[in-house]
C-alpha cells in the first residue's frame, strides 16, 4: 500500500474539530480498508497550530500527568503549555488522547507531523 499525505489547515479552526479530523484520519476510518487491528499507511500534517482559535474558557482547560508516585501527580492549563511547549504539542495530546488506547497508539501517532 502507497502512504496517502493529509495536510490539514488549522488556522480560525477551532481545536477539537481540527484534532477530530486528524484521528479519524490516523485511525483510518475514512478509507474502505478500515481494519482496527492496522496502522492505516497515511501521515497527517497539520499547519498553523499557533493560528487556532482557542475561546477563554478552553485556555483554562486542565491537561494532567501522573508519575505513579504518591504526590506525582501534575497539573496545568492549556494556556500554560502553549507558552511553555508550543501549540504543536497542545495538539499533540489532544489528538492522542482521541485515538484508541491500545498498542498501536503509539505507532499511530508517529504518524502526526504538526508545525506552529
């Protein structure tokens, strides 16, 4: 199979439709060949990721992370880590955590090219 190129234009699109349409197409549910157990052969760019248009409310939206250590566990808003990371990664974690939580989540995701 040939890997098909998706490049998605985030700029005035608001982030979940955008993430939305990048795991439906790293899932591979827009082909006719759809198969849960495959890594569909497709890469995803996504452009502009600094130009979305992101409301108030979601700025404050809290992304955690957790060590598995007793007191590990960390918290910080979306607004926080667009400053501290980039939008890029912002996207990045909104997208994995719309794909299935499985063993191929990892591969799918290596899949995901995102640029500011």
């Amino acid at each position: 199979m040939e890997t098909r190129e998706h490049i998605i234009d985030a700029t005035g699109k608001r982030l979940g439709r955008v993430a939305t349409e990048a795991a439906t197409i790293l899932i591979g549910k827009d082909t006719p060949e759809f198969a849960k157990n495959v890594v569909a052969p497709v890469t995803v760019k996504i452009e502009n990721a600094s130009k979305l248009d992101i409301s108030e409310k979601r700025a404050t939206e809290v992304f955690q992370t957790y060590s598995g250590y007793p007191g590990g566990r960390k918290e910080e808003t979306l607004g926080h880590l667009a400053a501290r990371r980039g939008y890029a990664e912002v996207v990045r974690r909104v997208v994995n955590g719309m794909l299935p939580k499985n063993k191929l989540q990892k591969l799918r995701m290596h899949n995901l090219e995102v640029t500011e």
